[in-house]
C-alpha cells in the first residue's frame, strides 16, 4: 500500500511539472471597434441597403407581369394577394414591353424579395420584372 502511494505522489509531482512546461494561455488583444468604423457609423441591414441593388427614385414604380393571358394574369394577382402583396393592373401597354402586367404597391414592393421572385418564376414561365417611371402607369382603379 505503502508503494501505491508513493507512485501516486510521484506521477502527482510529474503532472504538476508538465503543466509548468505548457506555454499559459495569452488573452487575444482586440483593437477598438472606432478604428474599423471609418465613414460607417451605424450597422444597416442588407434589405436596408438594397442589398447590392443600386437605390431607386420616388418616382418609381415596380411592375410584374409580361404574361399574354388574363387567365394567367388573375393567377398570378391572386397569388401575390395570399402573400400580401397588393398589385393593381395597369390598364393598356406598357412602353417597352409586351403582355399584361400588375404595379405593386409601394408597401408591397419590400415583401416581393428575390425568394418570393424565384418561386413565382418557376410557376409563372413568361414572368418578368420592370422598374419603370410612375407618372406613364395608367391603372384599373
């Protein structure tokens, strides 16, 4: 018993050595965050940034459509009413472009992210997207 403890003692005191021999661990000196921030001051969000896109006038409106059948259109208003995006068609053409299309509201226009787009592009194949200039919009309201 008497050799027991001893080699316990031992391996004790050899532990304690090889733990001196470890280098200690050193706190990581973090410079201050006022350094980074140069002209940018606050955080902003991607989707407040635009995410890339560059930024748009007031006087812009977001249409979606393009497609050639009312059947399709109706589809395709009735699909954004479920996700509360409300659109009202634009009566006659639309310069530059062929089809029927619907003009988003301006409180509807930050719900129709690039997610929504994509899964609306494999339902509805001719679908496009314009941002064109709001006064020349003519709508059935």
């Amino acid at each position: 018993m008497r050799w027991l403890f001893l080699l316990l003692v031992v391996l004790n005191i050899v532990y304690y050595a090889w733990h001196l021999q470890e280098a200690p661990l050193r706190v990581k000196e973090v410079a201050p965050l006022t350094l980074y921030k140069g002209s940018q001051q606050e955080i902003r969000l991607l989707r407040e940034t635009g995410a890339g896109a560059p930024p748009r006038r007031r006087d812009e409106c977001l249409i979606v459509g393009g497609l050639s059948g009312r059947e399709q259109l109706e589809a395709l208003r009735q699909r954004l009413v479920t996700l509360d995006i409300p659109t009202t068609q634009v009566a006659g053409q639309v310069p530059g472009a062929s089809g029927l299309w619907l003009k988003v509201s301006a409180e509807g226009e930050r719900l129709l992210d690039e997610t929504v787009l994509s899964t609306l592009l494999n339902d509805f194949k001719d679908l496009k997207r314009k941002i064109i200039l709001c006064e020349g919009i003519a709508t059935r309201e």
